[in-house]
C-alpha cells in the first residue's frame, strides 16, 4: 500500500518538472533576436517581360476570338434574359 502514495508523488514531481522545462523552452523560443535588421532597399525590382506583347485595350487578358456560332447562340441567350429574365 505505501507504493501507491510513492508512484503518485513520483509523478507528480516528474510531470512539474517537464512542465517547467516545456515553458521554458516555449519562452524563450518566442522571442525575436535583438540583432534583427530590416532591408534598407528593395532586393527586387519589378520589370515588364521583354517578350511579352504590349497592352491592348480591345482585347482582355485569356479572351480569344469566338466562333460566330458561339456568338450568335450567346446573343440569342442575352435577348431571352432580356425579354423574360433570368
């Protein structure tokens, strides 16, 4: 009977102790280094691609020209929305 009071307070010493180490470590692992600088200047310059072809305002960005099949079926659905909604 007297292992039980021993196997109790073993523990509970063992696990105050590794909880005083766990917040030790968190702590000092939260804070940040008293060297740290910031960058005087950009390390990166944004330049246009030399290859790619100049801006247009008559064409937006990933649209291609379209089938007038297409275009016709889309005008006949842009007339329905407008005479009976959606």
């Amino acid at each position: 009977m007297t292992n039980i009071p021993r196997a109790l307070a073993v523990s509970l010493l063992s696990s105050a102790f590794l909880l005083t180490i766990t917040a030790a470590f968190a702590q000092s692992t939260t804070t940040p280094p008293t060297t740290a600088t910031r960058p005087t200047a950009p390390e990166q310059n944004s330049l246009p691609n030399a290859t790619a072809p100049p801006a247009s305002t008559t064409q937006t960005t990933g649209q291609g020209s379209t089938d007038p099949k297409v275009r016709e079926m889309n005008q006949k659905e842009k007339d329905k929305v407008d005479r009976q909604g959606k």
